[in-house]
C-alpha cells in the first residue's frame, strides 16, 4: 500500500508519519506539503502515487481539494486532526499519529 501524509510545510508532522509508518507493514510511505515554502511540496505526481492520503487539518484538505479537484475523486482521504503543535519526532507526536492512523491501517505496537 502507497502511504501519503501532508502537512503544510512538510517539516515536522508528516515527515514524522513518513519515518514512523514506513517501517511497518512494507508499506510505501512518502510525505509532502501543501504550501508554497514546503520543503517538498505535494504534486499531481504524488496524488496519482498514493492508494491512502493522510492530511493533518481539514485546511490541508481544502487545499488539495482547490489544487487537485478531478484527481482526488477516486482516491481516500483520511483527516486525522493534529495541529501544528509538535516537532520531529516528538514522542507525543509518535503516538497521536499511531492512534489516529490505526483507524484506518493496520499499526503493530
């Protein structure tokens, strides 16, 4: 299964989900975000990539839906609530994303 979380920057949350949930499973796993200065900004490429789309805020839904309307109908999309609270690999963070992303994938403990 081909993984994609996003964030607005792609600095600390879905950077942390991409290194988190890439070991687990053997899935494939990247990460991007939705604003201009991302470090590695979401594309078509990535859309058309993924079977799963993690946003981390509705406003990050919004946007890929403003950005990729026609693309996105066919794919899933899942929002799990984190705020941009959190740095690399804060544990707190490691856990939330463990919680909210078993809702929807198979997480080892």
């Amino acid at each position: 299964m081909k993984i994609l979380f996003i964030c607005s920057k792609n600095q600390w949350r879905s950077p942390t989900a991409e290194k988190v949930f890439h070991r687990f499973n053997n899935y494939d796993v990247r990460s991007a975000g939705t604003e201009e200065g991302a470090r590695n900004k979401v594309t078509m490429g990535h859309i058309g990539w993924a079977d799963l789309i993690f946003v981390m805020e509705r406003k990050h839904l919004r946007r890929l839906k403003e950005k990729f309307g026609l693309q996105l109908q066919n794919k899933t999309i899942h929002c799990i609530d984190i705020s941009d609270d959190y740095g690399y690999m804060d544990e707190e963070l490691i856990e939330i994303l463990k919680a909210r992303v078993s809702e929807f994938i198979d997480v080892p403990d």
